[in-house]
C-alpha cells in the first residue's frame, strides 16, 4: 500500500485512487503436478466514490512497482522485475488498458537489496507533465563507477517524439537530477554535479528544457562557492515560476542534522531570472521551541499564493533506529519572511529496524539523518499525506506507528491546512479493526481513510469529513 496514491488532476482536483497490493493466490504452474502459493500484484483503480473502476493483475515473479502518476489523460506505471533485470513505463487508460510502454535501463541501483539513492534524497522519479510524463533515473554500471543522470520525456500520443537527455559520455563527474516543474511549454530539472565519491559536496543547474523538442531553454547554476542547494519543488504563480529548496549551509554533506536554510529562485515565463532569496533557518531554532530532536524536511511547498510552506517532523536516531516527534509547519511569506510556525504535538511511533545498509554512492546509511530520509520514503515516519488545492494545502501525520491492531489503541491523526494565509489543525480519533491506516486526499473538506486487513487481505477504504 505504501505505493498507492490519489488521481489528481491538473487542476489539483481528486477525481479517484490507485491501490497497489500484493495478494498471495493459488494456481497452477507449468511444471507442478499440484497448485502452488504464488504471489500476484494487483493495481486497483477507484473513483472518487470509491467505486472499482479498473484492476491490472502483474504475475510475473520478482516485479514490483516503484511510482503511479497521472497527468489527467493517462496513468503511467514505472515497474522493476529483479528478476529478468527489466525496467519500464506503461501508460493506462482509465479501465487499467495498456495504452504504450517504454523501456528503460536497468542498473545495480535498481536492485531490491541496494537502496535507491534518488528516492532517498527525495528526487522525484515519475513525474506527470501535461501531455505527457517525464522519468529521471540516476544509474552506473557498478555501484560505486560514477552515475549518470537520464531524462526520458514520454507523450501522450504514441505516434509523437519524445525526448532525452543525459549525463555527457565524456563527463569525469558523480551526475544526478531531479524533476522540479513542468508547464505547457518547458520542462524544469536540477542537475547535480560532484567530482568525486568522497567529496560530498555538489554544484547545482536548474535547467529549462523545451517540453516538445527537449532543447534546452535556459541554464541558471548556483554561484560557485555557494552553499550546496536540493531543490524540491516549483510552482507558476501568475506569470512568474517559483522554485523552493533546501540548503546545510556551509557544510559539504548532502544531509545534516540541521538544515540550514530555505531558497527560492523567481523566474519569468521564459526562465529568465528574476530573484534569489534564503531565508536562515537558525532564526526558527533561536526563537522557536520545536520540541527534542533533530528536523528532517518533508518537503518546500509554494502556495497559490505564492507563499512557502516547509513540512517536516522531528526525531531521533539511536543504532539504526528512529524514533517520530513533533510535526513541524514552518510558514513564509512571499518574499521568504517568517510568518508563523504550528507544531504537531503528537506522540511519536519508533522504528526497531536495526542497524542500516551502505547508501549507494557510499554515503553510510549509519548517519541518523540518512536513516530518516530512509524511513520517510518507506513509510517508516508519521506524515501521511500532503495535498495541495487550488486554494488550500493538506498535511496529515500519525500519532505514532500506523498498525493499531496489535495493541488494540485508537488512531490519532493530526490534519493541519494551510488556507488564505493561515495555518490550522485538528485531530480525529478512530478504531480501526485493521493491521494497517493509510490517508489519502479526497475532494475539498475530507479525506479518505482505507484500512488493511491482514487475515483476510481485504480493504475497508470510507471518507471522513474535516472539521477546518
């Protein structure tokens, strides 16, 4: 489930839901006198009323999924066979129909004992554009040779060209990128750049890209020198792109235990830039009690408005473990002035996972900030959900561990919205018979809650209204 999502539209409407499990079946296999215990993963397609709609069935042993997106035409499914060492995209339609697919390369970073560096440091890997889908993978023959970044543009329309563009074969550099914004005409994505595996500090280009001809528009790099910069999202507010990142100041890790600073690039329509502010994040930990811990950051948001939302959640880490804290709303004003912050006073959940593997590219995965960010894309963390609206934004987290069966304790969610400039929060109470909760946004006003039975592998998905 941890793979499931809402359909969005491109007017940031929820018009239905995926939902991905796996369900173990008893058939006949070629070879077997008698039925054997086979695994089946199954992709189920609900509209808003949560009425099935489509359902596609993978049989194929060693398959998993690793993204959904929609981009209001068509659904794009990126799956990995570890077993074949196969790669791809289908695009579906709205009964789960396979309209195309597309290959892609399969590296040792796609294998399942090998973490994903790209979804660790939140680099987004299936991303919908309008008309179309694009897919970043970073990758390298052997785990520690140096990656190379791949940009695949895929259209709607089989029969039109798309596009790609990658690391140079003549580059002597550790390359990634990541997906930051799309729009009708241009494609947006950071490159990062490092010279070598030991030094972990990068050099950052956003680069515009045509969306149709994958000619690059514009080039806008980080001074030299500068602190190294994840940029996370972007958004068109009127006439101007925003684009909003995070930096560790002057260190030269990727992570640290305290992020530093909150960025932001304006450009105009035509990728010309505008302006460039930070906001120093010492001005939060000087004047505000966050509560124990350290700050991991979810995610930089920018608004309708144009304001900036930072969401994150405190915890702590001891020999591979991580324990939740506080949820953090850490709220700017359009020129990256501080308004407010909420806390998320909710009693946190621990992870028991042990001692962690070897990131790729040979970051140790021993850093208790790169075992958060290695619990946050696995569920292991309370944020549930983020949605944003055309005029509001959605954030849930858990009130500690999402099974409650085994302990037979209510679920708590926090839900806190962010509308007109203003930042609120409640909680619901509920007692689900079920091994597992998960959260999903649902049309403006509620949210839908689907809970997994582990006996009998059913879902009990119901919509609950908000009271904000």
């Amino acid at each position: 489930m941890n793979q499931s999502g809402a359909i969005i539209d491109s007017d940031s409407e929820v018009i239905g839901y995926y939902f991905v499990t796996r369900l173990e079946k008893e058939r006949r296999v070629r070879g077997k006198k008698k039925p054997q215990i086979v695994e089946e993963l199954h992709l189920e397609l609900y509209d808003i009323e949560l009425s099935k709609i489509g359902e596609k069935v993978y049989r194929q042993e060693g398959i998993s999924v690793r993204d959904v997106v929609y981009n209001g035409t068509y659904l794009a499914v990126k799956l990995v066979n570890h077993e074949s060492e196969r790669k791809w995209i289908e695009i579906l339609d709205a009964e789960a129909e396979v309209v195309s697919r597309a290959s892609l390369s399969y590296t040792p970073f796609d294998r399942e004992e090998s973490y994903s560096g790209s979804e660790v440091f939140q680099f987004k890997s299936l991303s919908a554009v309008p008309d179309g889908f694009v897919n970043v993978d970073s990758g390298a023959e052997k785990m520690l040779n140096k990656t190379k970044y791949n940009i695949k543009f895929i259209p709607n329309d089989e029969d039109a060209d798309g596009w790609t563009s990658r690391t140079s074969a003549r580059s002597k550099d550790f390359e990634g990128a990541n997906f930051i914004f799309a729009n009708e005409n241009m494609v947006i994505c950071d490159i990062l750049v490092r010279p070598s595996l030991l030094k972990l500090k990068f050099e950052s280009t956003l680069i515009g890209f045509d969306k149709t001809t994958g000619d690059k528009i514009f080039e806008y790099k980080t001074d030299e020198g500068a602190n190294s910069i994840r940029y996370t999202s972007g958004s068109q507010v009127d006439d101007q792109i925003i684009i909003a990142g995070l930096d560790v100041g002057s260190s030269n890790k990727v992570y640290t235990e305290k992020p530093m600073g909150i960025n932001a690039v304006w450009l105009s329509s035509k990728g010309e830039k505008i302006d460039q502010k930070r906001f120093d994040l010492e001005y939060i930990y000087n004047q505000v009690d966050l509560g124990p811990g350290n700050l991991y950051v979810h995610d930089i948001l920018v608004t309708s408005e144009g304001e900036f939302v930072l969401i994150g959640e405190m915890y702590k880490s001891f020999n591979g473990g991580l324990t939740t804290l506080n949820g953090i709303l850490i709220h700017l004003d359009k020129d990256l002035s501080y308004k407010s912050t909420m806390l998320i006073e909710k009693k946190g959940g621990s992870t028991g996972r042990g001692l962690a593997t070897t990131l790729n590219g040979g970051f140790s995965m021993a850093r208790k900030e790169l075992i958060a960010a290695k619990e946050a894309v696995e569920g292991g963390m309370d944020m549930s959900m983020i949605h944003q609206e055309t005029d509001a934004l959605i954030v849930a987290f858990f009130a500690g561990r999402k099974e409650f069966k085994a302990d037979g304790r209510q679920a708590s969610v926090y839900i806190a919205t962010v509308t007109d400039g203003e930042m609120k929060q409640e909680k619901m109470l509920f007692e689900p018979d079920s091994d597992g909760v998960w959260l999903f946004p649902c049309r403006s006003g509620y949210i839908t809650v689907v809970e997994y039975n582990g006996d009998s592998g059913a879902l009990n998905a119901h919509i609950e209204r908000l009271d904000n």
